[in-house]
C-alpha cells in the first residue's frame, strides 16, 4: 500500500495576492480550488501545468522553472518550487494574457 503524498506548503508572492483581490468572486474560487489541488498534486490533469519559456525561477531550491497551471480555460497561476525544499511560491494569477505578461 502506497501512502498518500504530503502536499506542499505554499508561500504566496506578492504580485499573486494583489492579483487575487483584484478578481471576482467567481473567479477567486476557482483559483482557490487550483491551488488546493496544486499543493495536494502538482501533476492533477486538470491544471495542465506547463513550463513557462523564457522565464528563470528566482529559489534556487526549487531549480530554474517557472510553470504555469489552469485554474479554468480563461484564468491561469504562474509558480515556481521553492524557496524551500517541499514549497510552491504562487507567483501571479488572472486572466491569461494579464497572469502571463507580469510573470
């Protein structure tokens, strides 16, 4: 019997939380329902994480990736492992282009 993973611990950048409280409602839950799942399973199939191009993470920790994972078609979270060992920095999040530009 396999167990279960620990999640990981979050740590919430700046630039993410200002992002967040410019968001609806609507929109706020569905993020949160994202992060839940991206600190209990980074790999879910329903975030579609992919690495970001051109962007270098700022934890080395955490190695040199920046990813991107849905939260719905339309709005997007950008992270990155680290600072610490077992810790995704939420970096942005929004709607696609807005999330994207200020990664």
């Amino acid at each position: 019997m396999s167990a279960k993973p620990r999640p990981f611990n979050l740590f919430f950048e700046f630039l993410f939380l200002e992002s967040y409280s410019e968001l609806g409602p609507k929109e706020r839950k569905a993020i949160d329902r994202a992060v839940q799942l991206l600190a209990e399973n980074p790999r879910h199939p329903s975030l579609q994480i992919h690495k970001a191009k051109n962007v270098q993470g700022k934890y080395p920790a955490g190695g040199i990736g920046v990813f991107i994972a849905y939260a719905t078609k339309d709005l997007r979270i950008t992270f990155e492992y680290g600072p610490l060992s077992g810790t995704i920095a939420l970096r942005n999040c929004g709607f696609h282009e807005a999330c994207e530009s200020k990664i």
